[in-house]
C-alpha cells in the first residue's frame, strides 16, 4: 500500500478523539485558556487530511492534537477542519494553515481530493503561511504540477536527518536550524518532482525532496516537526511485521531491522525540528507586529 504516515487505519475512535462525523472547523486550544479569552488569541487553522491508528491516539491523540501539543507553549488557538469530510473554510480569522498527515495516499484518489487540490493550488493566494506536512507536502506538490510516487527506497521511519539546500539559508522557516538537521519521519510515499516554480529546501538519500516553498509564504515537508519519539515508537512497534518486510526486500538486514530504528530514536532531540514550528508561527504572526509595515 502507499500511503504516508501511518498504515494501521482502524476502524473505531480513542476515547476523547472526534466522533466519526466531527467534520469542522471547530474550536480548539493548545492549552488550558478561559474561554473568554479565546477570541482575543490569533487562530490557525489545522486541515486535519485522515485519522491516525486508534493505538496511537489513545496515547497521543489524532494528528491535530500532535501540532496542538507541539505549539502548546504559544498563545495561540486553533480551528480543526476534516478535509475528508468537509471544505476548507474561508480564512479571513485566521493567521496561518497547517494541513496535518494522513493513512491516505495521492496515488489512491479519493472524492474530497479533488476540493483539497483546488485548496492547495491557490494556497499561495490565500494571505497567510501554510505549512503542509507528510501527506500534505506530497499532496502540494502534486496539485501543483508536481509528481510523488511510491519511494524505491522503501518506508522511511524513525529519527532520519535531512540536509538544508543553499536556499535554505535564505528561507525564514528554516531560520536558525542546524545542517544536517535531525528530523523524524514516517512515510512510503516521496515527492519524485518539485512543482514549477518550487524552491528544493532540504533532502536526503531516501527522499531527494524533503522540503520545498512554493511562492513565498507555502511550505512542504516531508517529516515530522510536531512528532514525538514516544508517537514514533508506537507506530514503528505497531508496523513491526511490515518494516521487517520492506527491510527484506530493499536488501536490509530484516532481524532486529526494529530495534535499530528504535535505538536511533532514543538519542533523537526535538528541540530543533520543534524551532520549525517556531519560526512558523513567527510567521504567522508577523502582520500582528508593531510598526511592521509588510
């Protein structure tokens, strides 16, 4: 199967996740606000694309919850829309987008596709940044001209490191990070080609297109920066027999193929993927400066 994040979609919802219907957008808050301060807090909207295994939220929540627990230390609050259920709503309360992961794959269409598509191919004329992620930078590239394909080198999970382009440099979302920069990623999916216009950001050997920008204010990534290694952990033990297979047939060792990925994982450091979210939301928040002019 191809798809990005994770492939254990079950049926069913963890206790204290959305019911099945929960569509959007709904109120929500990284941490614990009076809700008569909510208002006053500048909105991002989470475009939440499928639902993780319900293993994983019964610890950890659904995808929105990770970048909800990741931004938890800013005062912002969030809007959840379920693209698969309902259209993207319009963002004139909103500073900035986030388009989550997702058990889908682009290379298995599906109906509400079609209207996340046109969504993503004028996501640079919407005003504010967008951060699209996993399946959500796949799905960017290949609205926009871009191609994704299955990875030939198979699923790339676990703590991996990526290496930031000259461009990089330049650009404010990677403001500050390290090169190579440490990362975690879950996906069998990969951008084969950036769309026209796409400025490369930051690969490696598995996926050559780790990150790119489309105008100047839309970005796609393809791992994780709201993830969290305990989050890794579980969906690498929950896929144990299928990451052995896919090491077998890339030509890996597949016995203890797992506990390396794990070990790798228990020297992982967040901190500067989580410095990602940060320069982000400075983004977002740059027209609420003071004095600031553009």
């Amino acid at each position: 199967m191809t798809k990005c994040c994770d492939d254990a979609a079950i049926a069913g919802r963890a206790r204290g996740a959305p019911p099945p219907g929960a569509a959007g957008p709904r109120p929500l808050t990284g941490r614990s606000v009076p809700p008569m301060f909510l208002q006053t807090l500048p909105r991002i909207l989470i475009v939440r694309t499928g639902s993780t295994a319900v293993e994983v939220q019964r610890t950890h929540g659904d995808y929105d919850r990770w970048f909800r627990d990741a931004l938890a230390k800013h005062d912002l609050a969030f809007d959840l829309c379920d693209a698969t259920r309902a259209p993207i709503p319009d963002l004139t309360s909103h500073v900035g987008v986030i388009v989550t992961g997702s058990v889908k794959s682009v290379l298995r269409p599906e109906p509400w596709m079609d209207g996340f598509a046109a969504f993503l191919r004028g996501a640079d004329q919407l005003g504010v940044p967008v951060l699209a992620v996993c399946f959500g930078c796949q799905a960017l590239a290949r609205a926009r001209g871009g191609s994704v394909v299955k990875s030939p080198a198979g699923w790339e999970i676990g703590a991996v490191e990526v290496t930031p382009t000259w461009e990089a440099r330049l650009d404010p979302l990677f403001e500050g990070l390290p090169s190579p920069l440490p990362v975690l990623a879950t996906h069998e999916d990969r951008v084969e080609s950036l769309p026209p216009g796409g400025i490369l950001l930051a690969g490696n050997d598995s996926a050559p297109i780790q990150a790119f920008r489309v105008g100047e204010s839309v970005w796609g990534v393809q791992f994780h920066p709201e993830a969290t290694p305990g989050i890794l952990r579980d969906l690498i033990l929950l896929r144990r027999r299928v990451l052995e297979e896919d090491a077998r047939a890339h030509g890996l060792p597949a016995e203890a193929h797992v506990e390396r990925l794990l070990d790798r994982l228990e020297r992982f450091e967040p901190g500067s993927a989580r410095r990602m979210l940060d320069n982000f939301v400075r983004l977002c928040l740059r027209d609420r400066e003071p004095g600031r002019t553009m």
